[in-house]
C-alpha cells in the first residue's frame, strides 16, 4: 500500500510537472505548488486524481447549476478551497472541469446550423470562461507566493516575527485576490450568455456579486492552513529532508528548453496580447472596443519585452524597481480605485454602458506599467 502511494505521488506530483517542462515554464510552476503536501504520500496520491475527478463530475453533469461555474456553490467553493492551498490541485480541478464542459455538457457542435458559428458563438466563450475559473485555481497561489518572495523582513527580527509576518501577508494578499476576482467574474463571464445573443441570468452574478462572503471565509481558512501546514513541514526534520528530497527529483532531469521559449517573440506578443484581450470581452460593446484594446495590450507588451520601451523610460524604470513589487501593486490599486471612485462612480450613475469600465481599465494598464515597466520573467519559488 506504502509503496503504491508512493509511485502515485511521484507520478502525479514530479513526473507530471517534469513532462510539463517541455512545453512551458508556467505550467511547472503551477503544478508542484503545494508539493508540501507530498510529504504525505497516502494524501498526495489521493488528492490529485480526486481533485480531477471532481472537476471532470462537476464540468461534465452541471450538478445543480445551469451554464457557467460562477452559477454553483460547490463549485467556487471547490475553487477556492484547492485554489488557495495548491496550485497543483486547483490545476487539476481546472482540467477536469475544462474537458467535461467542453466534450461532455456541451456534446452540439452546430450552432444556427453552422460549425463556425458554434466555434465562434460557444467554443470561444467557454474558453474565457475556464480563462476566469484558471485565474481562481491556479493563478491565485502563484501570485501570492511570488508577491510574499519579495517581501524579505530584516534578519534582525525574531524568527517567529517573521513567520507571523508571512503568515499574515499571504493571509491578506489571498482575500485581496479572491475579492477582486469576484468582483470581475460577473462582467467577464458575459461573453458565455451573450455572444448566443442572449443575456447573463441573474443567478450568474448573484452569488459572487451578493453573497460571496463565505468564499473570503473559506480562502482565509484556507491560506491559514496551508501556512500552518508548511510551517509544520518546516519545523519537523524528517519532513522537510522528504520534501527536499523531492524537490530534487524535480531537477533530476536534464534542463530543457522549453517549446514556448522556442516561438518567436513577435508571436509569442500577439498570443498573449490575443488572449488577453479575449479574457476582457465582457465589457465590449462593440468591435472596435476590442481592437482598441488589442492595440493597447500589444504596445505596452512590446515595451514590456524591451521592444518599443522609450530610453527615456530606463532611468525611471530604475528607480522604481527600488521599490519592492508588492508596494507598488498596492499603489497601483489605490490609484486605479481613487480614479475609478471620482469618474468611473459618476459616468456609470448615467449609463447602462461599459465604456467606462473599459477606458478604466485601460488607464489600469497604463498605471500597472508605469509602476512595473521592465519586469523579468518569473522565476521559480519553493514550492
């Protein structure tokens, strides 16, 4: 039985993520975030094929929801709940779901009597719809680790300061996440309803917009104890010589170089540009909404990339690195809510529109490159 459990964690939680290495950089990361959790090999083996099966019974049945996940408690509760406590199992959730919606729940593949409609009008909503559930399941603990990596307290404080410290901030960095991807969840998931030509039911938004708040409860139990279990980790020696030993069957391979590495970058820019302004469609109104926005997207991922970035720029974009990442999203988002508060509250008072939600999130982006112009590409952390 030991031993059984032990092929299946090291299959699931250092061969898959070795064999995602081939393709990309991002998906590793995702998948050995938790590889605590591995430490317990019964528990590892266990978690990862029950996360998939899970999603796949929820994507592929609807069990009590209608169209989207945003629709279903257990659902955003699952996606909370293995969001925040490892990437690893919140990627698979995703997965599962993914593929039973896709090939299971939506079995037409002819809309209006035409297969380009459907791909147009169906297919492409549901991928911005998996696009959202992707940012709650996995996106959420890679952001937070990575923010909480650059957040080094001096030495000089106790070492139980510290912990406390990390404690708390990945505790309110989850709930910001959470809060804001509720937030943006109801209007991004749009496309779903309405490029059919129908419109978002009430039921849609109603739970994260309204009723959410059990969700903010269960991602703060949740990052609590995610952080008590890795300090439980830390503190116990023969845990953590396993989860080391672990990590270094990770780098057991030889280092490769990854398939996206190898795209070029001008298409590497329109995919992410692409796909980006995809993910905000919601708010379109009409064509030209989104080719602006393409536009934009584009031109500060090409300054991103060291492409278009004004020489006038480095001397700026020196200083502000001198500020720790962290800092400068919070000053980011105090900007963006301080315009959204004196402009966006008024013109929205007068109009069922979006246009405004779009112009700010447009002057979103400007100020998030501004305050992060020249940033490197992520770099691995513990897992």
């Amino acid at each position: 039985m030991a031993e059984n459990a032990e092929r299946l964690t090291e299959l699931w939680w250092i061969r898959l993520p070795q064999a995602a290495r081939r393709v990309a950089v991002r998906p590793v990361l995702v998948l050995v975030d938790g590889l605590f959790i591995a430490v317990w090999p019964r528990v590892a083996a266990l978690l990862s094929p029950l996360a998939l099966i899970l999603g796949l019974l929820f994507g592929a049945l609807h069990p009590g929801f209608g169209e989207v996940f945003s629709q279903s408690w257990p659902v955003l509760i699952l996606a909370v709940l293995l969001g925040v406590f490892s990437g690893h199992l919140g990627a698979l959730f995703l997965v599962g779901f993914a593929f039973g919606d896709f090939f299971l729940f939506h079995r037409e593949w002819a809309f209006r009597g035409s297969l380009i409609s459907n791909l147009f009008n169906i297919r492409v909503p549901l991928l911005i719809e998996y696009g959202l559930l992707a940012f709650m399941t996995t996106g959420i603990a890679l952001a937070t680790k990575s923010l909480l990596a650059q957040l080094r307290p001096p030495q000089s404080l106790p070492r139980q300061a510290r912990i406390l410290l990390a404690i708390a901030g990945h505790f309110g960095l989850t709930l910001l996440f959470v809060y804001l991807w509720m937030q943006v969840v109801p209007i991004l998931i749009r496309p779903v309803f309405t490029w059919p030509g129908g419109s978002p039911p009430v039921d849609a938004m109603e739970i994260l917009q309204q009723q959410g708040w059990p969700l903010l409860v269960i991602a703060g139990m949740a990052s609590l104890g995610r952080m008590g279990l890795q300090q439980m980790v830390a503190r116990n020696a023969a845990w953590s010589a396993k989860l080391d030993r672990r990590e270094a069957q990770l780098n057991e391979t030889t280092p490769l170089v990854p398939l996206t590495a190898t795209v070029p970058l001008a298409a590497r820019v329109a995919l992410t540009s692409l796909w980006s302004t995809l993910m905000l469609a919601g708010m379109f109104e009409a064509w030209w909404d989104g080719l602006i926005l393409l536009v934009v997207i584009t031109i500060l991922q090409l300054a991103r990339a060291r492409v278009l970035a004004p020489r006038a720029l480095l001397p700026w974009a020196r200083q502000i690195e001198r500020i720790p990442l962290p800092l400068r999203l919070a000053i980011g988002i105090l900007v963006t809510s301080f315009v959204a508060r004196i402009a966006l509250a008024p013109a929205l008072a007068g109009t069922n529109s979006f246009r405004p939600i779009l112009l700010l999130t447009v002057f979103a982006l400007l100020v998030f490159y501004l305050l992060d112009p020249l940033r490197d590409e992520a770099r691995p952390v513990r897992a």
